[in-house]
C-alpha cells in the first residue's frame, strides 16, 4: 500500500536542476522571465541584519540553499522558494520593484556583521535614494566584489510542467513551512493567491468585515499576524467541507482552502458569513466568544469556542435566519451553551485538535440546529 502511494505520488512531480550565477537569475528577473508573485512580495520583510548575513555569506564563498521555481505553461518560472534571498539580492542592487505600482523601491545598505563589520553602510552604489545612511556616509561596494556576487551560484531546482498545480501549492508550504518568511496563515495566504486571486480578496474582505472583527475581539498583533485570516478560513473551510478523520488539522485546512478557492464560489459563503457574525455580533459583540462564567464573559477568544459558536450557527444560519427573533435565540443559545456539565470535552488543555474538531464542529452543528 505504501509503496503505491508513493508511485502515485513521485509521477505528479517532475523536477530538474541547474546552476545557475546569481548574474543571470537576476537578468531573468529584468527581462521578467523569472516571476515574484506582487502578494508574496508583501511578505518580503527580512531585517537589515539578516539581508547583511546573505550578502556576507556570499562574500565569503558560502554557498546558500537552492531555490525552487515552478515552470509555468509560458516556459517563465515562478519563484516557489526563495523569496527572502533573490528579494534581498534585488534590492541590494537597486532592483526591485514595488508590487502595487512597478516602481523601483529604494536600494538597502548593509551592517556590520560578525565576520564582516566593514559592511556597516555598504551599499551596491551610492544613491540618495538612501535614506539611511545619508549619501556622504554611504561606501560603494568595490566593482571586483559585486563581480564576486554576480557570479556567485546558486542551484535551482525546477519543478516542471506537467507537474500539476496542487503539487506547486504542496511544495511551497513544505519549502517555506520552516523558515522565518511567514507564519502558517500567510503561507496559507500565499497560496490561496497561486490558487485564485479574486478568492483571496474575496477572503479579505471578509476578514475587514467589522462585525467579525468585534467577534473576535483580535488584538493589532494578533491581526498583523493574520489571525482575522487564519479564522476565515477556519470559518469556510469546516462550514463546507466534509473531516474524515485523518488528516492533521492544519492539514485539513490547508487542502479544504484550496478546495474552495479552486471552486471559487463566494455569494454563498460571503452571505452565510456575514450573517452569521452580524447576529452574533448582534447578540453579544465582543464577548459573543468568551467563556461565560456566573454570567460575565472571562477569558480570550479560541479555537474551541468558534467551532463550537461560530460554526455551529454558520451551518443552521437559513433556519436561524428564519426564526421570529435570530438575535434572541442565538443569545439563549450561547448562554445555554456555557451552562452546559461537559464542556471539558472541548476545552481540555493538550487536547489533539483532530479529536476537538470531531468533537466542536457536530455538538455545534446540533446545538444551533434546535
């Protein structure tokens, strides 16, 4: 059984590999035949110190990670995974443009690193474009090390046509998954967008939606790192698609995402959404998701709650909508929940989220359904 599945596995993936100078991966980038997708490019965020260590490793003779490009149907590649160095790379040189306007974003100077501290206030040339360091403290990098860097190499790998899109969607969260680029939803995010851009700004806009937004009481931190989209997702995905049981949760999410960008079906899902949280934010605002205790509401916002609250009336919203009084019900209803002998079923501290997903998504589903 295991040995079929990786034979069916191996043949959706076709790969191959080139060396390639950091010279001509960046005149691929010119002459736009090599692609950095403009939303991934917001995630582009390494700090100084870190795009310092590139250009230091590189110096040294250190050799980096490969990069992997996926090779579209117009023979252009895609970059799947690294973003941060070819970015880096680019704008060193005063190269890269800006994703909303195609503009020339300012060139970066460098800082001292361990083995390297004459990099403090390097740049590729001297620009006032700069703001930091000012033009008459900036030192330009002597022509015979920018010909080191340009003809430093790096390994490509290819992954190629046929390989299908799923394949290309699998790989660059398994590339990235363990770097520093992105947490799990903004890797989400990247590929909701490979997937279907008008979905992802489908899913945006409900993430701005304000009465979600007071529901789930996110802090600016918490949305900075894309909780409001983590929970979106969350929302669609265990509303319309079917857990059977095995995958890991993330995992669950990730492929059931893909599944309704792919369908690409938003009035629905947009109504549904939308309603729900405007009568939960109608009976409760934000407090609508917290654990109520001798009837105040205590605590934060989490998973379990949701799957519970949220989900629970998201799959009944059209017979709720249909009462005589939505806001009241949902009000009794929720109250009535918190009260309930055997909420430790859900809320248990290490509980495997498999088994709380098969626990909140059906006791939600029928409570909201009375």
């Amino acid at each position: 059984m295991l040995n079929s599945e990786i034979e069916n596995a191996q043949r959706l993936v076709k790969t191959d590999a080139y060396q390639m100078s950091i010279g001509e991966i960046i005149n691929m980038y010119r002459e736009k035949e090599l692609v950095i997708n403009p939303d991934f490019q917001r995630l582009f965020r390494w700090e100084i110190g870190q795009k310092s260590k590139l250009i230091e490793s590189l110096l040294l003779g250190i050799p980096l990670p490969s990069i992997f490009v996926f090779e579209k149907d117009d023979s252009k590649w895609e970059l799947v995974d690294g973003l941060q160095r070819i970015s880096t790379l680019l704008e060193f040189m005063g190269l890269l443009t800006s994703p909303a306007n195609n503009e020339p974003l300012p060139p970066s100077a460098l800082v001292a690193t361990k083995y390297l501290p004459s990099l403090s206030n390097v740049v590729w040339e001297k620009s006032p474009l700069i703001i930091d360091p000012p033009l008459d403290e900036q030192v330009a990098l002597p022509g015979a090390l920018q010909l080191a860097i340009r003809r430093a190499r790096l390994s490509v790998e290819i992954l190629k046509r046929p390989s299908d899109n799923a394949t290309k969607y699998d790989l660059f969260q398994r590339l990235n998954a363990g770097g520093t680029v992105a947490n799990a939803q903004e890797l989400r995010n990247c590929v909701i967008i490979m997937v279907s851009h008008a979905y992802s700004q489908f899913m945006r806009n409900l993430a701005d939606y304000h009465p979600f937004l007071n529901v789930l009481a996110a802090s600016e931190d918490q949305i900075e790192k894309q909780r409001h989209m983590e929970y979106v997702s969350r929302f669609l995905v265990h509303t319309y698609v079917a857990y059977h049981n095995k995958l890991d949760v993330e995992e669950f999410i990730d492929e059931g995402i893909v599944s309704l960008a792919s369908q690409g079906e938003t009035v629905v899902a947009g109504d549904t959404f939308r309603s729900t949280f405007d009568v939960l934010n109608e009976a409760y605002g934000g407090n609508a998701l917290r654990r109520m205790q001798a009837g105040e509401p205590t605590g934060r916002v989490g998973l379990a709650a949701f799957e519970c609250i949220a989900i629970g009336i998201g799959r009944n919203i059209t017979t709720i909508r249909a009462k005589q009084n939505p806001v009241d019900f949902v009000r009794q209803r929720i109250t009535e929940f918190w009260n309930q002998p055997n909420l430790n079923q859900f809320f248990t501290p290490g509980l495997r989220g498999t088994i709380r997903i098969q626990r909140t998504i059906p006791f939600g589903t029928n409570w909201f359904r009375e």
